[in-house]
C-alpha cells in the first residue's frame, strides 16, 4: 500500500497542496474534486467509502473511527465511515459538515485532492470555496428526495466556476429499494435542469455509500445499470486543460531586489510557456521587454510553463511591481476599469449597488463598487430575476467599475485570471466570489479632458482653501442647524460656500430615492460625487446628511485628496434628539409606522475617527460654530481675519 497516499489526515479546512505535494514522478494525473448537494446527502460517508473500498486507512485509524462511531455515528454503533472526513467536533456532535474537508489519496491509476463541502444552504460561501480550483464535482441526490434547491444552487456554482464534469450520485439508493424507476426519474430531472445551465459532460450513477453498492465495484442490486462505478469514472474522467499551450500569463507576486544588480520578478505562470529570449510584456503599463533568464533555487531553466514557480529576470529595466502580469505581446490580457462579471454573494449582510468593497484578482487589490446589478438567478427556474440587492447565497450577474485599471483574462478562459474575491472593508470578511465575463467598452470612449484652470486657483482667488465639511449624526441631532449657521457665519467673512442639505437633495438630485439600504448608498455616491465637483470649483463645500454607515462615508472621503475630507460628528444622545423631532417622526418609527429610520429600525455606525467631534446635546449650535471655526482656523481652512 502506499504509505504516503495512505493518509487520510488533513484537517478539517486546510488548504489543498499542490499538485506536487503528492509525488515527484510527474506521471500519474491528479484529479481535484469535490462533493456537494444538499444536507445529509452523504457526502462525507461517500468520502470515507472510497478511502475504506481502496484500503487507504491504517489499523490505528479503523480502531479510532469504531470508537467514534459508538460517541458520536449515526449508523446505530456500526462503523461510521463518514468520521473520517468530518473532523470538527461540532461537524460530528450535529452530524453535518460545516468546513471545507480536504483529502488526499491515490489508487494505481491516479491521484486525487477531494474537498468535501457542506450541504447547509448557510455554509455555501464554503462550497464556492471549495469548487474553484476543482475539475469535477460529485453532485449528491437522496433517492428518496430527488434534485432539490441546495442540488440545483451547488450545480449553478460549479458551472459558474468552470467545472465542466459533473458526477450526479444518486446516493441511498438502498432505501428505495434500487428501483430503476426512481433512478430514471431523478436522472431525468437532473438532466433537464443541467441541460438549460449548459454543463456538457453529465454522468449519473446509482449507488449506496453506506453498503458501497457502485462505488468502487459493480452491484448485483443495479443490475439494471450498465454505466461505470464512481471510481471507474473518477479514474478514468479526462479533464486535462491546456493550460501550457495559452498565452503567457505571470502575476507578480514579488520583486526581487538584493543588490543593485539584480531585479528579479517572483511569482507562478498560470498559462503558457516562457523561455530566455522571448518577448514579454508587463501589464498594466504595457511596457515591453526581452526575457533574459528564468530563475530558480536549483540553477536557471531553459523554460518555464503554467504550474512553475520562478523568478524572472528582463533584459530592461522597467518598472514592475507586486500584481503587475507578464504576457505574450501578441496575446495579451485585458486591462480595464469597468466589467461584467457573475457574483456568489456569501455574506449575510446584502450586496448593495454603490457600496465600496476591496476586489482581489491574483496579487492585485482595488476598491470596487457594483454599478449595476442586471439580475439575479432564480436557481429553481433559471429565470433571471430584477432586484436591487443580493441577499446570502444568491447569485446574480453585475456591472462592477474598480478605482484603478486590473489586468484579468474572461474566466471562461483563465479561472486564475478571470476569478475574484469580495471583501468587506471595515470587517476584512470576504463576502463575495466572482467571475468576470467581459470588460465594459463604455469606458473605452471616455477620457479626462485637460483643463488649464485647477482646483488650487479656484480656491486661491477667494482666499480659501477648497474642502468637503462633512456632517453626520442622528437625526434631530442639530447638524442642519449648525450647518445652516455654519455657512451664514463664513459667508459674513466673505468665503465661498455652499450646503448640501440632505433634506433638500431628495427634492431633486435624490429625488428617486427612498430609505432602504441600498437607497442610502446611492443617495450617498450621488452627493459625494456632486461635492466633489464643488471642491474642485475652489468652495468651501458643506454636506449635512444623517450618512448612517461607515462604509460610505469611508468612500466619500476616498474621493477627495488627503486634506480636503473633514467628518464632524454631531453627537447628540438620541433621547435628546426625540425631544426635537417636531415632525414626529421618532414616534411614528417606535410605533412601526416609519420603515428604515435611522436609529430605531435602521442601523446608525458612528464615526470611529473623526476630524471633530461637535457635542449636540451639552452645547448651543452657537458654541459649536465656534468651535469650528477655530478649527478651520487653525487648520488652514480659513485664514484668521
């Protein structure tokens, strides 16, 4: 037996090796690949079953796992094979899968990496996970239940992430009495549903993990079937890419710089071939050059193809940097800043269109926003659906605009090149995956034009320095007042003001707009953009907006230069601000009459480090425009009359 194949051990959410880990002879293929369907459909039984059927597990481990099954299976006291793969102790205590599990083994013919993912709707972010570096997924169907939602939302997410080989595992047979019938059906139905998805290579087997009927050997219970057993067709499935005979693609992962007469460039060709000698170009700069050597610890390679970790060294020296690729010239990827692309939303809070979120694709990181969100895909109908927002789990397609051009291939072309992630900015929480389908050609046909006046000469001939004032708190908080009074006192010395009254936006820029979530965030992208275009005509710009979240005001002082953003935090206790609420609006809120008002039914996210921090409730609004002025003083803003 082989003793290093033998070791069913990787923990619960590892990550998988690559596939050099498992041998150094080059020649036995490596099949990746999942298993996924809905909640206790087997997946992790099926898992233990191949380990069990190949004899890959050592005696101490059966000893361990017959010990286990008496605490904590599921099979009455028998041998629970679905223990070897669920290692966390809630996974066991529930009898689910929550993690990623990764295993590896092999048999004659191949070797494997198999992820076994959970079937829980909530844990699908983990499924995703699991599915993007896989060539085949193991889809689970319950005989006895048939292509449910989890089937048909796991199936979607495999084929968004290019999985092109689909092994349908009609599992629990056993309970249904093998009936042909019951798997014709099921087959049926599956079939139909991939068909209009466009998964080409569909197989469909009948079988019984917990006895091992079909899994490593033919049942006389299935005599009705003449298809091969799963391990005949894992060992047998061609999923070899062509990945080597692809355009040269080599993100940057470092810059090697030890002395001043070396410049190395680090990182891992994801396609193509490369040799000294061949032309090369960087993206994004598109900056050309001749490749002079290919570096490694064991002495230089005459070539280097996809799957290879090297450092190259250029015959010029042109500026390279961490997340730059390296391409063919005459097959180059596509640098753009706007693009459509396939999201799996995985957090619980919604994606929202106009929100900042930081996109990572390779070694490069930007922030992104969702410009458009066209649709979202109803997995049980495949319709495309209209919405505003996506919820967890949902999938949808969306237009997306990055503050900087990235290099990306389509990721029907290059999953490496074309795939991303989402992350939450002020929680680090990664919330989303993505597929980029094309870039958008609208942003080809715009471009800056010069201008001979800047902002400085605007600001300069009013004797004033050009800034976004930004107000936030509650409202009754007193920011209007003090905003109003604010720009009264700057305009009797004679500055250049004007107020952004949120109030006053929504009778006509923001008009169109309501309350909910994704309405606050685009009333936010909207005033910012509009106050940032009255800083750049030299005003002193004052924005008075309740602005509830960080995440947005996070991106309007992203939109203007260093000094030029100040947030002034009215903070006025909200039981003061129920006493000013001469509209009733608190009231009307606390009795459920008013939908999405801001510290009641919808969430207000105080500033964690504001410019100035403006106490409402212990101060008259006259005192605190005394306070600011002072602090525009003392700052710059304003020079001292």
């Amino acid at each position: 037996m082989n003793e290093v194949a033998a070791q069913t051990g990787a923990a619960s959410g590892s990550s998988p090796a690559p596939a050099g880990a498992l041998g150094t002879d080059g020649e036995m293929p490596i099949l990746r690949f999942l298993t996924c369907g809905s909640v206790d459909d087997g997946k992790s039984t099926l898992i233990g079953r191949l380990l069990f059927d190949c004899q890959l597990i050592h005696e101490d481990t059966l000893a361990s796992l017959t010990a286990e099954s008496r605490n904590f299976g599921t099979t009455g006291g028998e041998l629970d094979l679905a223990l070897l793969v669920d290692g966390l102790q809630a996974e066991r205590e529930q009898g689910i899968t929550i993690d990623v599990a990764y295993r590896y083994f092999s048999t004659p013919n191949r070797k494997f990496i198999v992820a076994d993912t959970p079937g829980h709707e909530q844990y699908t972010r983990n499924m995703a996970t699991g599915a993007s570096r896989c060539d085949l997924a193991i889809i689970l169907v319950d005989a006895r239940k048939g292509v449910v939602t989890q089937t048909r939302r796991h199936s979607c997410i495999a084929h968004l992430l290019g999985i092109k080989h689909v092994i349908v595992a009609v599992n629990k047979m056993d309970l249904v009495d093998f009936d042909a019938m019951r798997f014709a059906e099921i087959e049926k139905d599956y079939l139909a549903f991939a068909g209009e998805l466009g998964i080409p290579h569909i197989t469909a087997i009948p079988m019984s993990a917990l006895t091992g009927d079909n899994i490593s050997s033919k049942s006389e219970k299935t005599a009705w079937y003449n298809g091969p057993t799963l391990l005949e067709k894992l060992e047998t499935v061609d999923v070899s890419t062509a990945a080597a005979a692809g355009p040269l693609r080599m993100p940057v992962q470092w810059v090697c710089r030890p002395d001043l007469d070396f410049r190395g460039y680090a990182g891992t060709v994801i396609s193509g071939t490369v040799k000294p000698g061949d032309k090369v170009v960087a993206l994004p700069s598109a900056r050309t050059s001749t490749l002079d050597r290919i570096v490694t610890a064991d002495g230089d390679m005459p070539e280097a193809s996809a799957g290879d970790a090297v450092m190259l060294t250029l015959a010029d020296e042109i500026d390279i940097s961490r997340g730059d690729v390296i391409c063919t010239p005459n097959d180059r990827a596509e640098v753009a800043d706007q693009f459509a692309a396939d999201i799996v939303w995985m957090s619980e809070r919604p994606l929202l269109k106009g929100r900042p979120y930081l996109l990572r694709i390779g070694q490069q990181s930007t922030v992104c926003q969702i410009s458009e969100l066209k649709h979202k895909l109803n997995v049980e109908t495949l319709e495309h659906v209209a919405s505003r927002q996506m919820e967890l789990n949902d999938i949808g397609l969306c237009n997306l605009t990055v503050s900087k051009p990235i290099v990306f291939d389509r990721y029907e072309d290059s999953r490496e090149g074309g795939g991303f992630i989402l992350i939450d900015r002020l929680t680090n929480e990664t919330v989303g995956a993505g597929m980029i389908r094309f870039s958008l050609r609208r942003a080809h046909n715009v471009h800056w034009q010069a201008v001979d006046i800047q902002k400085s000469a605007r600001a300069s001939i009013k004797h004033q320095k050009a800034c976004c004032l930004w107000f936030t708190g509650l409202s009754g908080s007193g920011k209007s007042t003090v905003a109003n009074l604010l720009e009264k006192r700057l305009y009797s010395q004679g500055r250049h003001t004007y107020l952004l009254d949120g109030d006053n936006v929504r009778h006509g820029l923001n008009r169109d707009l309501g309350f909910t979530d994704a309405d606050r965030v685009e009333n936010i992208r909207r005033v910012t953009e509009v106050a940032r275009l009255m800083v750049d005509a030299g005003l002193i710009t004052v924005v008075s907006f309740i602005s509830p979240f960080r995440a947005e005001r996070r991106f309007a002082r992203e939109r203007f230069d260093n000094d030029e953003f100040m947030e002034l935090y009215v903070d006025t206790p909200i039981e003061i601000c129920e006493t000013r609420d001469p509209k009733g609006l608190y009231a009307k809120a606390r009795a459920g009459q008013i939908k999405n008002f801001t510290g009641i039914s919808s969430p207000y996210e105080p500033p964690e480090n504001a410019e100035l921090t403006l106490h409402g409730g212990s101060k008259s609004p006259e005192a605190l425009v005394d306070e600011l002025i002072e602090y525009l003083t003392s700052i710059g803003i304003i020079d001292q009359l």
